[in-house]
C-alpha cells in the first residue's frame, strides 16, 4: 500500500471512532515556533505554570519524542454542549469541563487508533498525546491543515469554530501530508476587545499568567486583587473569547455520551453553587477536568467572585 493510502486508512478509522478531524504533518523542529515560545517563557507569560518551561527542546521536536517519528497526526475531538447552565446567575463553568474529563475518553479512542494502525499496516512505533506531553498541539493542528490559530490564541476551524480538544499520535511512519490554511480572522478583533483581563497581549499572543482560566485552574495560591471584579462569573476556565468569536456560530453539539452533563450540575443555582459541600463536589466532579481545582480551589474561585475574599 502506498503512503496516500495509510494516509486514507487512518483518516477513516479516525473518523470512524469518533474524531471531527484528522490531519497529517511532517514531523521536525518547530522553527516559527521556536522563538515565539522562548519570548513567551522569557517574558513569564507562563506565570507559576512551571510545567511549562520543562523539555524546551522536546516541546519543540517530536523527533525528541519518539524515535525516528515521521508524521504527526492530529486530531480534533468536538465538545461544545447541546446544553448549558440553567441560571444565568449562577458561577460559570467552561464548556470543555461539563462532562467526563477530556484526557480519558480521548485517551482511549488514542490507543484504538495506533491499535488499528499496527494492525492494518505494520509494526509502528508510535506514542499517543492528549494535552499530556510538551507537544504543541495547536501548531500541529494548524499544520495538519485543521485550522488556523486564531487571535485568542485557538486552533479555529472554518467549518465548526474552536471548541474542539485536540489531540495526536506521533509516528515513525511516513505518511502524506495536508497543507496548512489560510487565517480568516481579517480586522475582526471581537475576542481581544471581550477579554476582561486583557491577557490578549496583542493579537496571537496570550498572557497566560492574566488568563481568567490560569487564575481559576492553574493557581494553586491566592488570586491576586488587582483582577478582583474582572471575573465575569467565571469559576472554572473562561470561555469568553472563543464565545465572541463569529467562527463559533458554526459550533454544532457534540455526539459523546461522556461528555454529556450532569443534570444536576447544569440546574446548580447560584446559592447552591455558594453552598456546595466536600460531598456534592466529589459526587459533580469525580470524572471531570474540574478536579484539577480540588474543592478548595473552587471555594477560594466562589469567594473571589463574590467578592468574599
Ligand atoms: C499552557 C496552556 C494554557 C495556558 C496558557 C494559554 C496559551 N495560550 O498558551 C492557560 C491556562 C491560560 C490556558 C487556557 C486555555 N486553554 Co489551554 N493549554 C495550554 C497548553 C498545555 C500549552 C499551550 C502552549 O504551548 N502555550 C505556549 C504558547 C507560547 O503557545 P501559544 O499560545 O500557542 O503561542 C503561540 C502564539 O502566541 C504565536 N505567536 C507568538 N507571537 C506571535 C506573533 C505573531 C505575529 C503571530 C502570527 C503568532 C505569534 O506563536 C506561539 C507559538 O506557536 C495546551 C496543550 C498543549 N500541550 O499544547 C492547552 C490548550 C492550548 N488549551 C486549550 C483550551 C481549550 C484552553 C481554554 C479554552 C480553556 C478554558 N475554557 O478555560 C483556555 C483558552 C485561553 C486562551 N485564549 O488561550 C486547548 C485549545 C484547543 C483549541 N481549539 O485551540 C489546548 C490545545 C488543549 C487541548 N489539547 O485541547 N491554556
Ligand atoms: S479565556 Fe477569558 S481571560 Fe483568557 S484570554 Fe480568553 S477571554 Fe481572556
Ligand atoms: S474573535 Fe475574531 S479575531 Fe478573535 S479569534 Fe475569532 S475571528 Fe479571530
């Protein structure tokens, strides 16, 4: 079988388990990328994310990854709901976070696909991604031809919008690529204009360390008073600029069951969400991303909001 057609294969099986998109690129160093994340780590636009000045070199280079990787095949995984919450009053939660957490249910659709690759083409050493490794998984995505990184800093598609996971499988076998696309933000500046933090710095560039979503997710300490009052309601993530971006009125629903919400949660009211004990959280939360906070995080996010704290 000739490269095309492995191409073909995998694009298929993709789809078939589940992925939106599926697009191929040559795997080498991330030469544009290279010194844009060097300034970015340099100027400390990570904040206390230390994780991310770990394998510079890696994060650059899936060769440093996996030996002898050729390709590197991305993946889109849509999650934007059919429902949302209840109570427009009440603490908001991102949409990525509404159900079970992305890293499982995609990990497992992952191992099916480099299953059905050693199976139906060969023995190929291949390692499987999801937010989980210094990958940059937007560049990738934007070179598999999936889209284009908009100014909030999102892989955005010209068809279905930005809330998608994006996830890879870096192979050492050589496969045809896609082409990259063209960037259909134009004069629009909607999401830098929305930002109540203002951590998009100019376009294409994100502060992490203003991002509501840092401050909400990744902080482990106090949230500093200078951003008190900007929060928007915001208690886990922010979904703001990708839910002022015009490419997003072509979101359509998802199609995972796992992904589908706890009623329960979607109907929280505010003075539940204010009340929510240890026990009500381990019961919502258990399966989600909004683990990461642990339920003294999401306290200390409720008293910032409220302006108790
Ligand atoms: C660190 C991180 C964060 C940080 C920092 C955000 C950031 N933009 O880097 C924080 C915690 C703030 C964050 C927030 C969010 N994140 Co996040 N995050 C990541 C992570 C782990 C690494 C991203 C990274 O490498 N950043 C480093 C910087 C340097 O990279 P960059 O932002 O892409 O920077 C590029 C541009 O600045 C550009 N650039 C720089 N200068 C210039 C100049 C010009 C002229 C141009 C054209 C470009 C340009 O070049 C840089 C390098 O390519 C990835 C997962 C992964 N492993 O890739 C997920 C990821 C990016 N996050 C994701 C999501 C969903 C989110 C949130 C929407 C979650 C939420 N609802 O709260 C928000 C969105 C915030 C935003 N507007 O970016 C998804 C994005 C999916 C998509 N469609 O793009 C990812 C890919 C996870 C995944 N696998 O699905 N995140
Ligand atoms: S996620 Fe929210 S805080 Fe972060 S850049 Fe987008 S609008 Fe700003
Ligand atoms: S809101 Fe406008 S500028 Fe921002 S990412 Fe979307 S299209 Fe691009």
């Amino acid at each position: 079988m000739s490269m095309q057609n492995f191409s073909h294969l995998i694009k298929a099986e993709a789809i078939r388990l589940g992925f939106d998109f599926c697009g191929i690129s040559k795997a080498g160093f991330l030469e544009e990328e290279a010194p844009r994340l060097e300034q970015w780590l340099l100027q400390s636009r990570h904040g206390k994310m230390k994780y991310m000045e770990n394998y510079f070199d890696k994060r650059l280079d899936p060769r440093k990854l996996v030996d002898g990787a050729q390709s590197v095949v991305s993946l889109l995984y849509n999650y934007y709901p059919f429902e949302s919450q209840k109570y427009d009053d009440a603490p908001k939660i991102s949409k990525y976070a509404y159900g079970t957490d992305y890293h499982e249910v995609i990990k497992e659709k992952l191992k099916e696909l480099l299953n059905f690759i050693r199976e139906n083409i060969g023995e190929v050493n291949g390692r499987a991604f999801v937010d989980s490794a210094p990958v940059m998984d937007k560049a990738w995505a934007q070179k598999s031809g999936l889209g284009w990184i908009g100014k909030n800093s999102n892989l955005i598609n010209k068809n279905s919008g930005s809330f998608f996971f994006i996830a890879e499988l870096i192979l050492d076998l050589q496969l045809e690529e896609d082409l990259p696309v063209e960037d259909f933000c134009g004069t629009c500046t909607k999401c830098i204009d929305a930002c109540p933090t203002e951590a998009i710095i100019q376009p294409y560039v994100v502060d992490g360390s203003k991002c509501i979503s840092y401050f909400t997710i990744e902080l482990k300490e106090e949230i500093p008073v200078d951003v008190k009052g900007k929060f928007e309601g915001w208690v886990f993530g922010c979904d703001i600029c990708q839910d002022v971006c015009p490419w997003n009125r072509f979101s359509k629903p998802h199609r995972e069951r796992q992904f589908v919400p706890d009623e329960k949660l979607m109907s929280l009211t505010k003075s539940e969400w204010n009340e929510i004990t240890e026990e009500v959280f381990k019961k919502l939360f258990t399966a989600s991303a909004v683990k990461r906070t642990g339920y003294k995080g999401l306290k200390r996010n409720l008293k910032f909001i409220n302006g108790t704290s």
